[in-house]
C-alpha cells in the first residue's frame, strides 16, 4: 500500500505542472483573439484558485 502511495505522489507533480501550463497557454490564446479582454487581472485569481484546487487534489 505503501508503494502505491508513493507512485501515485510520484506522478502528480507533473499532472499539475502540465494543468497549469494548460491554463496559461489558454490565458495568453484567449487574450490573443480578444485583445480587449484584460487577464491580467484575472491571472491573479485564477492563479489562487488553482492553487486551492491542487492542494485540495493533493490532500485528498
């Protein structure tokens, strides 16, 4: 059971990397197709909300 739970904190940290490279890469798109949108604003609280999220994925 151990092993298990190694294995499985082995291969979250990149999940979460590619998830939030996903997000940025979908921020800076969207700000590409409508340059009127400001996201900078909103990196911030997404940036937060991601960060509860993972951590609530990884306590769990």
């Amino acid at each position: 059971m151990q092993s298990l739970v190694d294995a499985e904190l082995l291969v979250q940290p990149p999940v979460l990397e590619v998830l939030v490279l996903s997000v940025q890469e979908w921020l800076s798109a969207l700000a590409t197709v409508c340059p009127n949108i400001n996201t900078n604003g909103h990196k911030n609280r997404i940036a937060v909300f991601l960060s509860i999220v993972f951590s609530f994925l990884v306590d769990n």
